[in-house]
C-alpha cells in the first residue's frame, strides 16, 4: 500500500519508529528494504539432489534412507 492510502486508512502520516537511525539527521528516511542473501555450494547440493534421486520412495523412518553428504570442502557460490 502507498503511504497515502495507509495514512487514510489509518490517521498516520509518520509510520517510522525513530525520527533518525543512529541519532543522525541525515539518517532521516521513510523507507527500509531488507535484502536477504543466500549462499549454496553447488557440488553439495548436487551430492544431495542424485541421493535424494537414488533414493525415491524411501520412508524417513528408515534407516536406509538418510542422506550421507559431505559438506567439507564447502565453497559457496553467492546467488
């Protein structure tokens, strides 16, 4: 929702919790993004993805079934 039709609906022109972040003026925004970043090592998941494969129909409560994927070296590759 825009920030007018939030402040029609609800009586607010001012939705920030602080008026500054870290006690700075020049800090005075009215927006935050958040950005969430992943990492995977492709050859695990690769590892994981052909047991997973070679193992289809396999009940968790077997023994059998659990996946046996080292997970050293990793060297992640950043999406």
């Amino acid at each position: 929702m825009e920030n007018v039709a939030v402040e029609g609906a609800h009586g607010e022109s001012d939705f920030r919790l602080a008026h500054y972040a870290y006690d700075n003026c020049k800090t005075n925004y009215d927006r935050e993004y958040l950005f969430q970043w992943a990492e995977m090592d492709s050859n695990i998941h690769r590892q994981a993805l052909a047991q997973v494969t070679a193992k289809a129909g396999c009940l968790v409560t077997n023994p059998a079934c659990k996946l046996e994927v080292p997970t050293e070296p990793y060297h992640p590759e950043y999406f």
